[in-house]
C-alpha cells in the first residue's frame, strides 16, 4: 500500500512535492498549534458570580479607568492665586474719590457759587453735582450707588467731618486689601472693616450705615485664580497620570466574586467574553504556518543539490520537526498544572541533532530556529498570547550548541559529549532566566529547573540515538552512526572475511586506506568508502580458494580450469557480494559498491589466456556485468581496489613506479569509459590520483635490510 505511494511521490519533481509536502506540513501544522491561540472564553453576565479565576490573556489599557483617573488628579490639582497689589490703592482711590467729590460740591455751596459760577447751589443741586460727578464710578460699580438721602446727610456734615471720615474709610480699605483676599475670604475681610469702622467715634450716627455699606462693597478679592497657569496644572496632573492597563496574566475576577460594572467592563476589553470571538489569532496563526512553510520551501529551493537527496532530506526534516511539535503539545496539554515553566524539560537538542546526523548542518540550523519559534508560541505559560521568548532562545542555544559539540562525525561518544555541553547551556540560561525575573524562588522550584536541564540534555541525547535506528530504517539511510557501527571488526560479516578470507581482508583495509585517503580529498563521503571497502570482496568468501591473495603458494585451482569457467567465478564474487549483503540487510549503499566496483571492465589475464588458446573470443563476453560506478566513492573505491592489487605485485616499488602504474590504471578506466555515469570530473580524478600516490608510498616505502 505504501510503497505505490512512495513510488509516486518520489517520481514527482522536487518543486511539486515540495509544495505538497510542505503544505500538507502546515494544515498539520496549524491544526496541531491551533489550541494553542484558540483563547478561552466565557458566558457571563453583569452581576452574576464568576464561576472561575479568570485572568487576562493580554495587556490593554482600560481607557475608562484611564479618564476617571486623570479627572480625579485633576481635580486635585490646587488653583494657581495671583496676588494683586493694585486693588488696595485701587479701592482707596475710589473711597477717597467719593468724598473728594463730596467735599468739593460742600466747598461750592459754602462759597455760593455753583459748578458753573452762575447760580447757588440748594440742597437738591448739590446732590445732583455730587451724582453727575459720581456718574462714571456708578456705571463701573453700580453697587457703590449712594441714595440722595445718604448723599444729603454726607453734605449736611462740615468739610472737617467728611475729611476725618475720608481718612478712616480710606486707610481701612487700605490695610484690609493689603492682604491677600479670596472669594472664601470676603465675609471675614467685610465683617473686620465694619468692626474696624464701629470703633471710630468720630463718624457722626447718621451717617455711620452708609460708610458701613460703602466699606463693605470697597472690600473685594486681592487674589484671584491664575486661569492659564491653573489649566497649566490641570493638564500637567492629567499628563502625569499612567493610563490604567489591564496586564498579561493580571487576575480580573476570582472564583466566587461578583461580576460588578467594572470588572465586566474589563472582561469585555480583554476579549473574554463569548459575544467578542475574533479571528485576529487564526488569522496570526495562519501568517505563522506561512512563514515557517517559506522558510522550508525557500532552503531547499536555494540548496544545490540532486533532487533525490533534497526528496529525502525534505522528508527527514518535516518528520523531525512534525515529531518535536507532538512532543510541544503533550507538553503544553499538562503546563497548566504546574507552577513552574515546564517547557524547560523540552530535549533543546533533539531536532539539531537529529536532523545533522541525518543531513547536514545547514539543515539542522534552519530547524532549530523554526523549531523554537514554533515552540515559543505552543510552550506558553497558558495567558501569553504571542510568544514565550525564554522557551524560543533556550532551544535555540542549546540547538546551536549541540552542532558545534557534536562535530562531523556520528559516534555515540560524540552525541553523548554534545549532551553533555547541552546540559551546562541549558543550566545557564536558565540560570539567566531566574535572575533576569527578580523572582524569589524556593528550594524546590530551584530543584526542579535544574532537573529540567539536565533532562533536557540527556533527552536529547537519549531521544537521538534511540530514533536515528528508526529514521535510518524509514527513509533507507546511511548516517556516519550506522558507518561506524558496519566498521566494527566484530561485525559477523567483517569476521566472515577476516576468518575465511584473511588475504581479502587485508587486501580491502587497505583499498579503504586509499579510499577514505582520495575522498577526503575531493569532498566526497570518506567514511562510506572506507566502510564499502570492507565489504567491497565480500562475495569472494563464497570460492576464497580461487582469489589469489588467499591462495597457498602453489596451489591456483584455476591452471586446471578452462579460461570461461575461471572467468565465471571471478566475475561472479561481485553479485554474490551484493547478494549476501542483501541477506544481511546491509545499506543500499554499501550493497551498489560490492556491485559496482568493477563496473563493466574487462577479465583481462583470462581473456588474453582465452585468446591464447586458440579460441575464438568475444572481449564482451569477459567483461563484468556492471553496472559502472555510480557514484564518487565507488568510482574511487574501484581505483583503489586495481592499484592496491597491481602495487602489491610490483618488485621494489619505487615513488616513480607507483605514479606510473596509477596513472595507467586510471587512464585505462577513463578510456574504458568506467567513469560516464558518475559526477567525477577531471580535476578530482587527478587530485584523487596525487593523494592515493602519496598513500602507497608511504605504505610500500624502502625499508633498512637488518643484519643476519
């Protein structure tokens, strides 16, 4: 069932399974992370009592609190008072103007002259003199209007009088307004003038009430409000006061209180009621999956490699990424419970790890941080509503430091040293993340982050060897891990070879010496081809007897054999390689290097001692029957394996010697057309050439003859 499936999708081009995948990837994606930004809601009423804590999901200011507190500070705010010397000499020099006024009309009517010097003045024209010349003062001050009685009994008083009168009113008014004198204050300031008035004796009775009346409407404010300067104020307090905000994770009602005005006022404003559903945070959500989905597309579309190798790879990375982001959210479903930030448990090095030793690290480094954005936004501590920071950079410095300790090679020994340098990057940002909170925390909390720091790396060493196996077998691949563990001696079909076949044996540690040597040197896959080299002659353990590096001096069966039948067991060990490696389940890869390493060359000593009998012969039918190598490494592996064999032979080889045979074997193999159909070009092939020159020679150098 699945294979078809495989089959298909394989043969799709990369650009259209690319975008198959990494879609179906993100409808996955945001399903998954989708409970995630789904906030919960509530159906509540004003009045009602909350059934549960309810705490606010994000920060909003609350614009009514707001204005309600800037009005009470406003409020507050004391008036600015000007002082005003002016009015004091203002209010004398009217007092003193309606008795000079007074006193002048009196000084007229004693003298018998009138205003004008025509007529004398009687009582009635006197008191119209004095009410024209109090015209001006009336309109300004229409409470400072004498009646004709009080103006007739002031002018029925001498000069002398109405002078002492003038003195009294004049300097009272003078020491009262130069206090200063509010609104709040006038009662007092009149009822002291009028005191002040009472006590003098010389103000004859009858006119006592009218000066009392003119004292008390003298005495007006000496300090007024500063408008400009007091709204100056007002706006300042107002300016001064913080709008209210409703903070992330702030409780707004607890279980069993009241639902008055305002708290249903702020659940309104932080979106927690049924009747405000959103899609802002699906539509976020979406923009997220899309972001994430154009990172993967645009690496792989800008990585310069076979589609093959980005079909599987593109594979491997959606696997892993898809496997962290189920781990995120059985997480997250148990976060709520726990008081402490639970995210801090998360293998930070998994996916790294993972996805290097299974790719590359251009690869890795792009799913680390993608991994810890996606896990900044699942690991919340239940009311963030965008991203939880720490989460995302702890993944993504324990990623980073993961890659640079695990190196390039996929031992076990070096997962567990880059484990271990996870486990100090975690303890320290955590460390940094409970001194950047000014948090106190107790023994157990403490306790705990560092559990979670230490498990996080192990995990993640743990999680990566433990799955590898699986991902290997998945996607049929060959990581350095499973490299190391074919070269191990003890592998039942290395000790097949070294206890059946000790001459082949040697003769393949050695083709690997040259092999891993020559890739190396060319950036291929150094540690396949020296792994392939072991295996490469595996098939000559089926008739070891008829190879000639596990032959007895002697003892060739092959002079009793006719040059055909010689042919056909020789030609033979390299699919009976690859089928008993089959048997075994071995790699892919190592299976193609014992088919292929001989490629389609030619039988030749059996050919020429064919063609030496007399026989009719076909070159064809002496050839191996392919197919040509792949692949660098088995192009490599395939030079090697002539040269070590044609070196070994050689008499006192010499550094000129070896160059020669090398070069010969190689120009044979190119003319021969063994390398069409591998991407091996010609600058690699001499570089591979100058390097498997300087190993032999440093393998088959002269040695000091010893004395007898």
């Amino acid at each position: 069932m699945l294979q078809p499936i495989r089959k298909f999708l394989l043969s799709l081009k990369f650009n259209y399974l690319a975008i198959f995948l990494i879609g179906l990837s993100g409808i996955l994606l945001f399903s998954i992370m989708y409970g995630s930004v789904k906030k919960e809601t509530y159906k509540l009423e004003s009045l009602q009592i909350s059934p549960d804590t309810i705490r606010s999901i994000k920060t909003v200011e609350d614009t009514v609190k707001t204005e309600q507190d800037r009005e009470r500070a406003a409020r507050e705010v004391t008036p600015v008072y000007q002082l005003s010397k002016d009015v004091a000499t203002n209010r004398q020099a009217i007092a003193t103007s309606i008795f000079d006024f007074l006193i002048d009309v009196k000084k007229m009517g004693e003298l018998g002259q009138s205003a004008d010097d025509e007529v004398l003045l009687d009582n009635k024209k006197q008191i119209a003199e004095v009410r024209k010349k109090l015209g001006n003062l009336e309109k300004e001050e229409p409470g400072l209007r004498l009646s004709d009685d009080a103006i007739s009994a002031l002018l029925a008083q001498k000069i002398e009088v109405l002078e002492g009168i003038q003195h009294v009113l004049s300097t009272t008014i003078g020491e009262e307004l130069s206090k200063p004198i509010r609104k709040e204050d006038l009662s007092t300031i009149r009822y002291e003038v009028e005191r002040k008035i009472r006590l003098v004796d010389t103000i004859p009775p009858s006119n006592l009430q009218t000066i009392l009346t003119l004292g008390r409407l003298l005495v007006v404010e000496t300090e007024t409000i500063n408008i400009e300067a007091t709204e100056a104020g007002i706006e300042q307090a107002r300016a001064a006061v913080e709008p209210t905000r409703i903070l992330q994770g702030q409780v707004i009602v607890r279980e069993g209180q009241m639902i008055d005005r305002d708290i249903y006022r702020q659940l309104e404003l932080t979106g927690l009621l049924t009747n405000q559903s959103t899609v802002k945070p699906f539509a976020g959500l979406g923009l997220f999956v899309l972001f994430v989905s154009t990172i993967i597309f645009m690496h792989f579309n800008t990585w310069k490699e076979n589609n093959s190798v980005k079909k599987k790879a593109l594979v491997i990375v959606l696997s892993v990424f898809l496997l962290l982001v189920i781990l995120m959210k059985l997480i997250a479903l148990i976060d709520d419970d726990f008081n402490v930030l639970l995210a801090f448990l998360f293998p930070t090095a998994l996916a790294p790890m993972l996805v290097k030793l299974l790719t590359n690290e251009r690869l890795a480094i792009m799913t680390t941080i993608i991994t810890a954005a996606t896990a900044g936004v699942m690991l919340q501590e239940g009311f963030a509503s965008i991203i939880q920071m720490e989460v995302a950079l702890y993944i993504v410095f324990g990623g980073i430091v993961s890659l640079y300790l695990l190196g390039d090679g996929g031992k076990r020994s070096s997962i567990l040293r880059a484990s271990a340098g996870v486990v100090t990057s975690n303890m320290l940002f955590i460390a940094f993340y409970l001194l950047m909170t000014q948090s106190s925390y107790d023994l157990s909390e403490l306790a705990f982050y560092l559990i979670a720091a230490i498990a996080s790396g192990i995990l993640s060493g743990a999680l990566t060897i433990g799955l590898m196996p699986f991902f290997e077998s998945a996607f049929g691949l060959l990581s350095d891990m499973r490299l190391i563990e074919l070269s191990n001696p003890n592998h039942p079909l290395l000790k097949k070879v070294l206890i059946e076949t000790p001459g082949t044996y040697h003769h393949s540690v050695m083709v690997a010496n040259l092999a891993d040597a020559a890739c190396e040197a060319i950036g291929a896959n150094g540690l396949l081809a020296r792994v392939g080299s072991y295996y490469h002659d595996i098939g000559k353990t089926i008739r070891p007897g008829f190879f000639i590096e596990n032959q007895h001096p002697g003892q060739n069966p092959h002079d009793a054999l006719p040059p055909e039948k010689s042919r056909d067991i020789i030609i033979a060990h390299a699919e009976d390689g690859a089928k008993l490696l089959e048997k075994h389940k071995m790699p892919r890869e190592i299976i193609d290097i014992a088919r292929q390493h001989h490629g389609t060359s030619t039988l030749k000593f059996f050919y020429v001692k064919a063609k030496e009998s007399g026989k009719d012969v076909v070159e064809a039918e002496f050839r191996y029957p392919g197919p040509k190598p792949q692949t660098k490494e088995i192009a490599i592996i395939s030079i090697a394996d002539s040269v070590e064999a044609a070196v070994r032979s050689m008499k006192e080889p010499t550094p000129q010697k070896v160059a020669g045979l090398v070069r010969a074997i190689v120009n044979d193999r190119l003319n021969d057309g063994q390398f069409d159909e591998c991407d091996l070009s010609m600058k690699e092939l001499k570089k591979a050439e100058k390097v498997i020159c300087e190993t032999l020679n440093g393998t088959f150098h002269n040695r000091i003859e010893y004395p007898d």
